[in-house]
C-alpha cells in the first residue's frame, strides 16, 4: 500500500522529483533531436519512453523506502 500511496503523491504534484526528471529527459530530448542523427528518428521515442519509466520507478522506489 505504501507504494501506490507514494504513486498517489507523486502524481498530484506534491513532489518536484518526478517533474524534474522528466523536464530533464525532454531537454535531452530537444537537445538530441537538434543533432538530426538517423539512431534519434529511429529510436527517439523508445529512448522518452525508457528514461520516463526509469524516473517513475527510481522516484517510487525513493519515496517508499523512507517510510
């Protein structure tokens, strides 16, 4: 219960970790599709995709573990 409470949290906006993260990714994001490489048009999407679940889940995974 404790991690979907943590989830709960996270997604109301009463954290900034989460946000922060994927502001970060899609800056990285921009900056990388500036460079018009074959390998971002390719695998752009799934590369977003990947970063987002690994800060959801590294940020869960914080909050639950000071409880």
């Amino acid at each position: 219960m404790t991690v979907l409470r943590t989830l709960r949290l996270l997604v109301l906006g009463e954290t900034w970790t989460l946000p922060l993260g994927v502001a970060t990714l899609l800056l990285a994001g921009v900056a990388l599709r500036a460079l018009d490489t074959e390998l971002w048009r390719e695998a752009g999407g799934g590369v977003l995709l990947a970063g987002v679940v690994v800060v959801l889940v590294g940020t869960v995974a914080a909050g639950t573990r000071g409880r």
